[in-house]
C-alpha cells in the first residue's frame, strides 16, 4: 500500500509541475489603462495559442477592462495590476474596451 501511495503522490507531484511549467512558457502581454486611454490601443496576439494580459490601471480613478466578444471583465482600482488568461482564439479581431471611459479607450486583440 505504501507503494501505491508514493506511486500516486510523486504522480501528483510531477503533474503539479508540468502545469507550472505550461503556465510559466505561457505569452504574456501588458496592457496599461491610464487616465482614460489604453496603451496600446492593438495588442498582436497569437492564433490558436493560450496567453496571459496583465493590465495595470496607472490612472487616479477606476478602470474596466470589457470585452463582450471574449467574455472577459475585470474591474481595476487605481494602482492595481490584474492577469486574465485566454483560451486560444481563432485568428481575427476581437475589441475590448474601458467601461468607465467608454468614449477614449477603445482598444482591438488581434490573433494573427
């Protein structure tokens, strides 16, 4: 028995790093939200491929990242720095954009 659960634990251990390793060879890209504009305004992603936004809202009030076509919203405090993942997207132009400046910040992923 004693086999059997150092079989399984070591089994759960190296699964446990493959998955940190993936998450760590995962792209990242950096969005800034600030005073009610987007820096930049197109992020190039690649197609097909799972990847990480960090956003940082730099600006003195709130901000929100929304995109209806993604799905995705995420609410920031001034000063915060906030990380969505994305599931692979299909090549094309998805837009997103600031709720609370919704007239500055208009902003487009695009998977190439």
């Amino acid at each position: 028995m004693k086999t059997l659960s150092a079989f399984l634990f070591a089994a759960f251990a190296l699964s446990f790093a493959l998955g940190a390793q993936a998450a760590d060879d995962m792209p990242t890209f950096k969005l800034l939200m600030k005073q009610g504009r987007l820096f930049p305004a197109v992020l190039e992603v690649p197609a097909n491929t799972r990847f990480r936004l960090e956003i940082k809202n730099e600006g003195p009030g709130a901000a929100e990242f929304e995109s209806l076509e993604l799905r995705k919203e995420s609410v920031l405090a001034p000063g915060v720095t906030r990380t969505l993942v994305f599931h692979p997207l299909k090549a094309g132009s998805y837009s997103f954009f600031d709720e609370f400046h919704a007239a500055t910040a208009q902003g487009k992923i695009v998977a190439k």
